[in-house]
C-alpha cells in the first residue's frame, strides 16, 4: 500500500521522467485499474490493452497533474479511455452496418469471449453488463475502484448527491437483476 506522503514523492519523480517512480506507479495502481477495466468490458486481453493504454496516457499527462486526488485524476483518464473504446467500438459496428454486413449479436459475442478467454462470467458480471454503460461503470468505480464518493463526483463533475442518487439507483436495479 503507498502511502500519501509515497504518492507524493512517486508523482514527482514521474514529473521528473524518473524510470523507477513510473514503476512503483504501475504497481501501485496496475491492479485496480486492471480490475476496473475487466467488470467493465469482461474480456481479460481487452482489458490488458486498455491497461497499457492509461499507463502510455499516464507517463504522457503526468506534467498536467496540478494536485487534488490523484486517484481520482488516474480514474478520469482511465474513463476517458474507456468511453474512446465504446465510441470506436460503435463507428465500428456502424462501419459494418453501413457495408451491409451482418452484426454480431450478442450471443456471437459472448461466446466469441468465452472461447477466446475460457472463463465463464459469473451470474454478477452478466447482470452488471446489463446495465447502461454509465450504472456500470458507476458501480465498478466504487465497488472495483474503491474509489469515494467524493472523487467519483468529482471526477464526474457532477454533485455528490446526484452520484449517490444515480448509484443507489443502479444498485436497486442490479439487485433485481440478480433475483
């Protein structure tokens, strides 16, 4: 576990293009944006690109990080990530829809998953994914990220009670979900 007063020494190393400090960064955050990633999109490979893709966006944009919750800066960018996935993501499948193609639907893709990983999702990830993008990734933010409350509003720039609000509400639904 890092410390704030280790965090604090690390960032600024970063700033500095110390080698070992980017380390000590990956490994303090590598599990739990790894984490983040893998409830959100449920393939592991995916969510392996996507990790390196914050720590390249990390060792590029550490010099703007100005103070507040680091944590919360990490997962911004990492949001920000994700989302530029969903959104070539869906150029994607309109690039194909407007070829005529046929889609694949989502029976094809889970199964294209589940042979190309070999790991069955369990009953919680499949509800999570039947949520909207923005519940889920609500929900992996606090329970997957631990991240607060607070940063999440934050790093939302949203009230906190509207992100309490919205939260409580996607709970409610993957609890009847999973009934």
């Amino acid at each position: 576990m890092v410390t704030s007063n280790d965090l604090g020494q690390i960032i600024a190393g970063c700033k500095r293009g110390d080698a070992e400090c980017f380390s000590r960064l990956v490994d303090a955050f590598a599990g739990r944006c790894y984490g983040y990633f893998y409830r959100l999109t449920g393939d592991r490979n995916l969510s392996d690109d996507l990790l390196a893709e914050l720590f390249v966006r990390l060792v590029e944009k550490i010099g703007s990080y100005k103070g507040g919750s680091f944590e919360s800066w990490v997962f911004r960018i990492a949001s920000n990530i994700f989302h530029d996935y969903l959104r070539a993501k869906l150029r994607q499948k309109k690039m194909f829809e407007a070829k005529d193609a046929e889609p694949e639907t989502l029976e094809e893709t889970e199964e294209r998953r589940s042979d190309r990983t070999r790991d069955k999702i369990d009953k919680l990830q499949k509800q999570l994914d039947r949520l909207d993008p923005d519940t889920k990734e609500l929900i992996t933010l606090r329970f997957y990220s631990e991240l607060s409350f607070k940063d999440i509003a934050s790093m939302r720039s949203e009230p906190i009670g509207t992100t309490l609000s919205k939260l409580h509400r996607g709970l409610k639904k993957l609890r009847e979900l999973m009934e």
